[in-house]
C-alpha cells in the first residue's frame, strides 16, 4: 500500500495569534510551529499500516522552504519520504489542486489528511483532493482499517457515528481517533538521525490560481470582566442568565 | 439567480441548522435583490421554511438517499444549483454539511468559504467575515469565483423570521452510483448533540472521576443541554473522546456554555470561545477560564452544580 500523509505547518496550539502588515499577514515572529493536530493522528495511523501492513509512507506539505523541519519532524516520526510542493499556500483549492498532482504523478492509494488545519480551519483539502482526483472520500474519520482494496472507515456524525465500507483509492479527512492521543509518537534520537538522510523532493507547483483571497484578519474585542456570583446566591446567577443574557 | 440554500434533514425532520441557512440565504438574497431557493432531501414538511424568507423548496425524495452520501448529496445540490442558475449557494456547519461542501465546490467550480458568522460585508467583490484561528481571529475574505459556496458558522447568525410563504416544487435530479456503502450507524439516542443544542453543560479534570458524572448529567437534563468535557477527561477515558470540546476536539458554539471543574487551557477557551455567554464553576478562583468568561462562581463544583439543578428546577416550574 502506497500511503501520502498532508502535513500542514501550523502554530503551535498554545499560540497567542498575532497579525502583521496591518492585520493582513499572520505574524510567524517568535511562534513554534507543528505537525497539524489531525494530521498527527493520521500520521500516527499510517506508521501503524507500515509497521503492520508494509505500507510505504510518504509525507508532502504545500508550503515554502520555512516548514522543511516540520516535514523533517514527520520522517522522524517514521515516513519514508517526504514531499514539499514549492509554493505558498494561498487557499485551500489552490493546496488541493498541488496535492491532487502529487498523488496522480505518484500513483498514491490511500491519502490521509487531517479534518481541518488548526490555523485556518478551512476543512476543505481532503473534500477537494477527493473531488479533483474522482477518489472516495471519509470526512471526520475516527477509525480506519484496510484490507486488500477495501477500507473500513468511521466517521464521527452529529450524534455517533458511522461505519462505511469503501473502495480504495481512498481520501481520508481525520481527526483524533484514528489513534489516540496516547499512541501519538515523539521522534527518538535514531529516529532524528534517520530523518537526515530520507528524501526530501522538492517539487515546482502547477499553475493554478486561489479561489479565495485572504484580505485582512481581526481579533476578538477585549472580554469585559467576569460578573462573580457569590455561592450562596445562586439566585442570582439564574436571574442574571434569564433576564440580562437571556439564554435560558 | 436565487440564492440556494441546502436545507438539511434528518430522519425527515428539518434540523435546526435548515432554519439558520435560510434565514441567513434571505438577508443575502435582500442584498443582491433576489429570492431563496432551498433544497432538501427526503424532508416531510417544507412549507415551515416560508417563515424564514424561502421562496421555493425544490422537494427530493428518493429511497436512495436514504442514507447520507456525500458525493451523490453534493451532485443533488449542484443539480439544484445549475436548474436555479444560483450563484450563490449557502451550506450549515452540520458534520454532514462541511463533508459535501469541498465536493460541492470541486463540481461547481466554486469558492467555497467555511465558519462565515455574518452576512457579506460586500457582495461586489464577495466578502465575508469567518472564523479562523480556533475562533482565536477573524478573517476577512473574499470569493473571486462566479459561483460562491458559504458555510455558515452554526449559532452565529441565528434565526430570523419572516412572513413569507414557501411554494414547493418536486425535483427529480439524477442520482449517481457510488461504491461507499454505510454499514451501521450507531446513534446515541433521546440526547441532545453538542453541534445542535443552545445550551453545553461541560466538566473537567476537577471533577475528580467519571463516577461523578451523573450531576453534569442532571443538569444538562434540566437545561435541555448536550454535554461535554476537557481534553484531560477524554484522555483519561473519564467521557467518549465524542464529548471532547476544544481546539483539536469538537468546537462549540453554544448560546450558553457552562463550565464546570476546568481551568481553562488556552486549546480549550479556542474551542468553547464562539458560545455566546460562558459561565464558570471553579473552586480556583485564578483559573484562567474565569477571564474569558461572563458569570463565575467561585466553589467547589460538589455543593454548588447541586444546589444549581435544584435552583434551576424550581426556576423551570414557574416559568
């Protein structure tokens, strides 16, 4: 099985997100950047294929040269090759058209892409890889197992989830479940060492033009302060709810 | 040139989220000086979408769409979309919703822009506010494309009433086959799901074990919410990972969410920070939660959330 993970560059979660060029650039400046939460636990699945299944794992980012040691980190992690499409990524149709040229000219079965990017949350490259390439395509997928040509995915609903059995070529769009949290890997020293030496391609993006532009970013008003209700006037919380914020 | 609006369904039942892409899809239209067009699948009663600003419903029903298919749901509505000739087509943030969008867009050469929380700042060029950022930002953003899909952020623009009235149309698309194929569905019953309810009740690690539960429990049954909880407590195998709130678990956008026991992560305020109003139950009164929040009690969660419910019942019975 021939396996592409999309690794997405992002700041970190604990990041305080600042903007730059007057609000219209994300402000990068002193931010630690890693593998996309959703990604990771694909990622994390897909060692699992290659370590049961003999699958070969290969790892790509749409991005410039800036998130190379985040694809580093991921042949650390354990994939076997990486991947990176050299352009910025503007929007998500314009990532989706680069990765769906990487998996045709790379004869991929099975790609595994996170749900949504922690930065932009567009939630939309896994859907439009699948739309761009005619492959099958599970969102919000929890579990995943594949036998021969056949998949098993789960994909988390409003309210449970679901079982779907599907053919291969297959997109994937995961999330945490897929391993947990638990399982996720951090990369030992051999593991570093290794990772110096696998193949980072660089490859030139097709031309294709955003969808979408980014034109200026905002940021929460300041929070007025907290109204504290004493413990033994709860009273007054439930009067507060019902007739100043009136939500129940 | 109607607005399209897709309309969502389950067992039958109009979700809420139909109404909110309706009323949304109304204002839109006001501004272009148009009408709403919905589509909806195997739904039993459209004419309720008149009273919030849809014109027309193209009706489907079909046993093939039994069962939720992104790919063939997504080529429905493109079909409704190009008979419509629609420029713009506007979509919940159900699960279901943000499956099918991505395909929607690939089929109609479209931009597609997810989390939109207010009508277009401008329709010439397409602009829309979103969120972005695990609710940390805004973006402003524009959509260069003749055919413009908008994901509606779901609790943000609410719903908006109007006396209209909607005439129905049987649509008969083509359906294409496809090879995934659902096997089970395993759906927890009678309970509100944190996506659809106006109220969370949610708890952290401070609870100190799933054996205490049952008062998050009673309390979300008394407000008529969906419950929720910390990453911490997912790990920990206190609550099913489907009950995980926060930035790498589900997003919130309650009209109230209730914390109970959790600190505050800035990865979990990212998470819960669309709901409209936050209250927080701590016995930490420097719990970072309490500054991101609008009503606080300063307790211990044991003897507090049980006075809460009681207080609440009462509240209920007179209401």
């Amino acid at each position: 099985m021939n396996i592409l993970v999309c690794i997405s560059h992002v700041p970190d979660t604990t990041s305080k997100i600042n903007f730059t060029d007057n609000d219209s650039k994300f402000d990068a400046n002193g931010v630690q950047f890693v593998i996309n939460p959703n990604d990771e636990f694909g990622l994390t699945r897909a060692m699992w294929f290659k370590e049961k299944q003999g699958a070969k794992v290969t790892v790509v980012n749409v991005g410039g040269s800036e998130t190379e040691p985040t694809l580093r980190k991921a042949l650390a992690i354990g994939a076997d090759a990486a991947i990176r499409v050299n352009t910025k990524a503007t929007d998500g149709f314009k990532v989706a058209k680069q990765l769906a040229k990487v998996i045709t000219d790379g004869s991929f079965d099975l790609v595994i892409a996170g749900r949504e990017s922690i930065d932009y949350n567009g939630g939309m490259v896994p859907g439009m890889v699948a739309g761009l390439t005619n492959a099958n395509f599970v969102n919000n997928c929890i579990a995943l197992e594949v036998d021969g040509n056949t998949a098993s995915a789960t994909r988390e609903i409003d309210g449970g989830k679901e079982t779907i059995s599907v053919g291969l070529p297959l997109i994937i769009g995961g999330q945490k479940g897929l391993v947990e949290e638990s399982e996720l890997r951090i990369p030992n020293m051999r593991g570093i060492m290794m990772a110096r030496q696998k193949p980072l391609t660089v490859v030139e993006p097709d031309e294709t033009n955003s969808k979408t532009a980014s034109i200026k970013f905002e940021k929460p008003a300041p929070k007025g302060a907290v109204k504290l209700v004493p413990e033994d006037n709860l009273d007054e919380l439930i009067n507060l709810l019902h007739n100043e914020a009136k939500v129940i | 040139m109607s607005v399209l609006v897709y309309t969502e369904s389950d067992q039958g039942k109009l979700k809420k989220g139909a109404f909110e892409v309706a009323s949304y899809g109304k204002a839109v239209a006001n501004q272009l000086g148009t009408t709403v067009t919905a589509i909806s699948i195997n739904a039993d009663e459209t004419s309720v979408l008149g009273n919030y600003g849809v014109d027309k419903v193209l009706t489907v029903s079909s046993s093939e769409l039994e069962s939720f298919n992104a790919k063939i749901y997504a080529s429905v509505i493109k079909q409704a979309a190009e008979k419509e000739n629609s420029q713009i087509v506007i979509i919940s943030s159900s699960a279901d919703s943000k499956y099918l969008a991505p395909l929607l867009a690939v089929d109609l050469q479209a931009g597609y822009v997810s989390n939109v929380i207010e009508t277009p700042i401008s329709t010439s060029p397409f602009t829309v506010k979103r969120n972005a950022f695990t609710n940390k930002a805004f973006e402003i953003t524009q959509i260069n494309t003749n055919v413009k899909i908008v994901g509606v952020s779901s609790n943000a623009f609410g719903l908006v009433e109007s006396n209209g009235s909607a005439t129905a149309e049987d649509f008969s698309p083509t359906i294409e086959a496809s090879n995934l194929k659902v096997e089970s569905v395993d759906r927890t019953t009678n309970k509100v799901t944190i996506a659809d309810a106006d109220i969370v009740v949610s708890g952290g690690r401070g609870l100190k074990g799933p054996e205490n539960w049952g008062m998050i429990e009673e309390l979300a049954d008394v407000l008529g919410a969906a419950t929720a909880c910390s990453k911490p407590v997912s790990d920990l195998g206190w609550r099913p990972h489907s009950e995980h709130v926060g930035q790498t678990g589900k997003p919130v956008a309650s009209n109230l969410y209730i914390a109970i026991g959790i600190s505050g992560a800035i990865q979990h305020l990212a998470g819960v920070n669309a709901s409209k109003v936050k209250v927080v139950i701590n016995t930490d009164a420097e719990a970072p939660f309490f500054k991101a929040a609008d009503y606080g009690v300063v307790g211990d969660a044991f003897t507090v959330v049980p006075k809460l419910i009681e207080k609440i019942k009462a509240f209920k019975a007179q209401q």
